[in-house]
C-alpha cells in the first residue's frame, strides 16, 4: 500500500473521530439548544470538576523517553544528504530528548520523567521520538506512545472505535508528526533572549501526550504500576514472577494477579529496582550536563545557519532570475539578429543595422548575466558549504563509569545504551547474590 493511501485513510479516520468528538455532550450543558453555555458554574459543578481532577492526578505515572532515533539511514549516516550531518543529528537526538522531558514535567501530570538510553528501561509510559527533519529552521518530530502493556496509545487514540483502520493505514497510524519553523528573525528580537526556538515543538508534543491519557481511570494507572513493577521483576527472575502476566495474543500484557506483599522475592526485587532508580536518576544529571554544553553550540549553529540560509536562499533566487533574464536576452539577440538578416535581405540598410546592434547588445548583456549567474550559483554552494561545516563540528562523547555496591563493582564502557546493558546485567549479578540468605550486601 502506498504511502499516500496510508495518509489519506488516517485523514478520513481524523474526519470520523472529529465527528464522533462532535457529538459527545460537554460537562455543562446549556440551558436550551440556542443558548450558550456562560456565566459562573454552580457550587455543585464546581465540585464536580474538582471530583475529576482529583480521580485523574490520583495516580501519576512515570515516563521513560528513550534517546530520540536521530532519523539517520544509509546514506545520512554517511553525510551524503544535504542539510544532515550525523554528529549534529545524534547530538540533538539527545538534546531533543531532554527538551520532551521538561515539556512534559511543566504539565504536572506525570509522577517522574526520566530520558533513558534505549526502550530497555522500566517504566509506565514510553514516548519514542525520531527526528524527521531538523535544518535550523525548519524542525519535524514523529512521537510513539505506548504504556508498559504494549499498547499503542496513538493508534488507539486515532482509531476509537474504528479499529480496522490499524490494519489498513498500518505504521501511518502509529506516529504523531509535529513540525515548527524559525522566523529567520528569532535570534534577532531581544524578547527571545535565552529562548529556544525549537521550544514549540516540544510544547506541542507534551500537550499531545497528556491529551493521550486524560481518559486513564485510577484502576487502570494502578494497574499500569504493576504491570510496571512486574516486568523489571521478570528481568531478575522470569520463573518466578511471569506466571504473574498473561501475553495476549495482540502482543498486549495484562495482569493475572499480585504477589503477597510479603513474599520474600518481591521484597528483593523491589531493593534492586530502587537502585535501578537511582542509577537512571544519576544519568539524568549527565543528560542535564550534556544539555547545557550542547546548547549553546546548537545556538550558535542554529543562529548562523538561519544567516546562511537565508543568504543562500538569496543567492539561489538571484542566480535563477539571472538565469532566466539571460535566456530572454539570448531570446532577444536571436530574435533581433534575424530582424537584421530579414532587412538585409529586403535593403533595408538602417533597419538591418539596428538589427545587428540590438543583436549584439542583448547577446553582450545575456553572456554578463549568464556570468553572474554563475557567480550567484558559486555564493550559494560557499554558503552551503558553510552550513555543512558548522554541522560537522559537533562530536559526543560518553565516558566510562564505576559502579559499585558494597564488596561489588563493575565498569560501565561503551554508548550509554552498551552501558545501560552493563548495568542491567550487574543488577542481576546482585539479585543472585542476594537469594543467598546469608549473603548481605
């Protein structure tokens, strides 16, 4: 199926579930169909609002956001595409991903926020970015949404009740795409001193979140707690605690019942997952720390880039129109030099020398304009080229780190996600340890 039937369907699937939204009756109803719905609430509404808040922030969950897929293939791995540039792309997949992170914790909705090396992590809610397009000035982020169930929560925002359309619009369905472009006068207005020009994106990606979930009852957050709790148990020891979860067949995890509080293998795995949380919290410092450096490189970037492009926009605009008046000079030289030879053919002596003169005046001013069309077209690739350096000049780094408990320690090298592994393997080293009844740590 081709890609613009894909689109075409999830816009017919917007149209229906607007129409559906359409006929939902709001909280407050008016008094009658003609009169709008105005004024103060009564104290029993009030109330009532209030009842709804309160049964929707019960229970906040918490978020992992996985560093952003930088949108990368083949041939951008490689540098060949124009206007991408891998180091800049991995170092804003990263930067991308901390800016979600504080969009999202602005809401207030959300227990904690956590940006994380891979999908490995434990938590309630994902939210999975790929970079579409980031040039400077123009920025286009896709967002998946699943909870620790496996479901998909923007398909099955989009779909309702229309469930078929997942098949057909498949992966169209299963993406958000978010896209924002910089005024090439941003950097220059003061009022946006220490503003990101990106920052909308992000606060539209956050609201879209939120949206997702303010359906979500306190039963179904508990119960997306456990679930949690219970797959993290699983990675220690799958024997013991998988027979807790039932696999649909969707691929869907639902929760067959809870370990007794009591139970002395739970209590374990729970003192593990606490320095789970810890070392997770730890890498945030880390991504904070590399968020700040970046920034001001990317600021710097972004600044003069939105320079050059406009420049070479320019630059672009002025060699086509040149191209194009040299065309029509060449178009007035031929014309006017078979204006010559006709009044040469017919003795028309004055007519004919003007002929040649008009001819050779537009073939003159057609080969300058040709010439400075060229030039044009060699001021936009410098710019270009330009761009690409300050694209090329940004480099990441991930340092080695020690790990330790007590007589127990272990060095994390490699990515963060190689080093996310590392750490997830020593916790089981030390979840084995501890099923050892006199073994303390």
């Amino acid at each position: 199926m081709n890609i613009f039937f894909r689109r075409l369907v999830v816009g017919v699937a917007s149209v229906c579930l607007v129409g559906c939204n359409a006929g939902m009756q709001p909280l407050v109803q008016p008094s009658s169909k003609s009169s709008p719905s105005i004024g103060p609430l009564t104290s029993s509404q009030i109330e009532k609002h209030r009842e709804l808040a309160t049964e929707r922030l019960a229970v906040k969950l918490d978020v992992a956001i996985p560093i952003f897929d930088a949108g990368l293939n083949s041939d951008t791995s490689k540098g060949d595409a124009e206007n991408v540039w891998p180091e800049l792309r991995r170092a804003e997949a990263i930067r991308f991903s901390w800016k979600l992170k504080e969009a999202l914790e602005r809401t207030g909705y959300f227990s904690t926020v956590r940006v994380v090396p891979d999908r490995n992590a434990t938590a309630e809610l994902y939210v999975l970015g790929r970079i579409i397009e980031s040039t400077g000035e123009d920025v286009e982020l896709g967002l998946q949404v699943y909870d620790i169930t496996g479901k998909d929560l923007v398909t099955s925002n989009r779909t309702m009740n229309f469930g078929f359309l997942s098949k057909v619009a498949g992966q169209a369905l299963r993406e958000k795409s978010f896209s924002h472009s910089v005024d090439q006068n941003f950097f220059s207005d003061i009022r946006n001193k220490g503003k990101d020009s990106y920052q909308p994106i992000f606060d539209q990606s956050a609201k879209y979140v939120t949206s997702l979930l303010k359906e979500v009852s306190t039963q179904e957050a508990n119960g997306l707690r456990n679930i949690s709790e219970l797959r993290f148990a699983t990675s220690m020891s799958n024997e013991a605690f998988s027979g807790h979860l039932i696999p649909g067949e969707d691929g869907i995890i639902s929760l067959a019942s809870m370990p007794s509080e009591n139970d002395a293998t739970l209590k374990k795995v729970r003192s593990i997952r606490v320095r789970d949380q810890l070392f997770v919290d730890k890498l945030q410092a880390e991504y904070q720390a590399f968020d700040q450096k970046f920034a001001k490189t990317h600021n710097v970037w972004q600044q003069q880039t939105l320079v050059e492009a406009s420049a070479r926009s320019k630059a672009r605009g002025k060699a086509a129109g040149q191209a194009i008046g040299a065309v029509l000079l060449l178009g007035l030289a031929i014309a006017a030099g078979q204006a010559a030879q006709d009044s040469s053919q017919n003795y028309d002596s004055i007519g004919a020398s003007a002929g040649v003169m008009g001819a050779a005046v537009a073939g003159v001013g057609a080969i300058e304009m040709i010439g400075n069309s060229m030039q044009s077209s060699k001021e936009a690739e410098m710019h270009n080229d330009l761009i690409k350096e300050l694209g090329q000049s940004v480099d990441l780094e991930v340092a080695p780190k020690v790990v330790a408990f007590e007589e127990t320690q272990a060095e994390l090298v490699g990515t963060a996600s190689e080093q996310f592994a590392q750490w997830r393997a020593f916790l089981k080293k030390i979840y084995e340890l501890e099923k050892t009844p006199d073994r303390q740590l």
